[in-house]
C-alpha cells in the first residue's frame, strides 16, 4: 500500500503539505459525510505513519531482515553451517555484512536563521524502535543551510543487540524572518522606500537577521527593483569561515495622494524635470 498516494502527494512532502492531504482526504471519504469506510481507514493509517518522522523514515526505508533460520526452516538444515564448513568461518560474517548495523533514524529540527550566523548547541529526546528514551546534545555548525542534515553516528536504532546501533541524521528546517530568503551563502532583503527617496536619495538601515544595524546609501535616480549588495554580511562557509553577501533590492512604494492642489503642483512638478 503506497501511502503517498492514498493522500495524494509526492514521497519530498513536507509535514505541512501530509497534514493538509490528510485533512482534505479525511473529509473526502469520512463515513459521516457518504464517504467509503475502508478509504478513510487507509487514509488514516497513511497519515498515523507519515506525520511520525520515526515511522515515515522506516516506511521510506525498508530493511527487511533475514536469519539462517529462515532457511533451517525452509530446506530442512542451517545453510550458515553448511556454507561455514565449504568455505570457513570468514564466510558468516561476510554473509552477515549484508546488513552491518541497526537501522538509522532520522528526526527534523527547526532553528532560526540567526542562528546560522554562530551556530546552535540542542538538546534532543526521541524515541527508540526498541522502546527506549535516547538523550543527546548536539553542535549545529555555523553556515548551516536550509535542508542540511546533521550526523551523529551510533545514535540511531539498537534493537538486534548483537548489531551496532544505527546512525542518527537531523535535517535541518530554518525558519527565516519576513522579507528574507536564503541563497546559498548570500541573503536576499526587499524593501520599500517612497518613490521621492529615490529621486532624491536616502540612507536607509537595513537591520540583518544576525541583529546587526547595516547603513545602505540609496543613490538619488534610483529605480525601482533595483538591487544592492552588501558584501561580508551573509552566512559564514563552515569551511572557510568566509561570509557571503546581503543584496537588498529596493521597491518604489508611490504615495496616495488625494488633495487636488498638491497633484496639481506634482504634476507641475513632473512636467518641468520632463522637459
């Protein structure tokens, strides 16, 4: 059964976008509403799975198990015996490397764009398959980006005791304040200025995610969408250290302006740089 496909969506959606199927889905096919009562079962154990980051990667990510009983079973004799005493005792391991640990687990953690800038030290609690409680603090490097996982090996699933455990990947969700979008390294604001600021000039401070206080000199004659760069300020690169840029593109924002005498005087105004 593909649960991506009984709520309608592709296997990259985001939390956000499954709990939005769901809803719909869910109305679609309640029985309350004439809907059929076995579509709305499999509706909600698509979803029960999907909106847990635990189960969904295991869904995403089968890992079926095999044992030498299995074959003890099926044929009569322990093929890990037999294949032992044709090719010696290397072999059982090399057959057991087919899968060399237990499962890895993969959890989501949102921070804010700030703290990009210096990076961001968590604690995390997140349940085992196993059943148990894992507790770990974690280092988020400066420059992370948007989607970026973060690795911390042997702190994934322990439940085959003999196994070492799996590894933990946290994806990285940023949460970035209005106005801002991330490229990469480099920043990107838009702001609105009045249409006579940029006939005539003005200094404008641009206040940066980092919580710096940044001054940006509006030449007069600028036009509308035009865009400014302010190098240094953007995200560190977690290998060089080196920031990358702020491009700010400005938008002329045109006043309204309903007293008569004052247009008139504006379009005199007009009339006379036209000339």
């Amino acid at each position: 059964m593909d649960y991506y496909s009984i709520l309608g969506v592709s296997r990259n959606a985001s939390e956000q976008d499954i709990r939005k199927a769901y809803k719909k889905k869910s109305m679609q096919h309640h029985p309350d509403r004439g809907g059929n009562e076995e579509e709305f079962k499999k509706v909600n154990e698509a979803y029960s799975t999907l909106k847990d980051p635990q189960k969904r990667a295991e869904y995403d990510n089968p890992q079926p198990q095999m044992h030498s009983s299995d074959f003890s079973n099926a044929f009569g004799a322990d093929f890990s015996d037999v294949f032992s005493s044709m090719f010696g005792a290397g072999f059982q391991q090399q057959r057991r490397g087919g899968r060399q640990r237990n499962r890895d687990i993969q959890l989501r953690y949102r921070i804010d764009l700030k703290d990009c800038f210096t990076g961001k030290g968590i604690s995390l609690q997140y349940g085992l398959p196993s059943g148990r409680k894992e507790f770990i603090d974690v280092k988020i490097p400066p420059g992370v980006r948007d989607g970026d996982t973060v690795n911390v090996q042997q702190f994934g699933d322990d439940s085959i005791p003999n196994l070492p455990r799996g590894n933990l990947h946290i994806r990285i969700d940023i949460i970035k304040p209005k106005g801002w979008e991330m490229h990469n390294l480099d920043l990107l604001n838009t702001i609105s200025v009045s249409v006579f600021d940029l006939i005539t000039g003005k200094e404008e401070i641009i206040h940066s995610p980092e919580g710096k206080s940044i001054s940006l000199k509006i030449p007069k004659g600028t036009q509308s969408d035009t865009t400014f760069s302010i190098q240094g300020y953007g995200l560190p690169d977690p290998s060089t250290g080196r920031r990358g840029t702020i491009f700010v593109k400005v938008k002329g924002k045109t006043p309204k302006v309903s007293d008569g005498i004052l247009l008139h005087q504006i379009q005199a105004l007009k009339e006379k740089i036209e000339q």
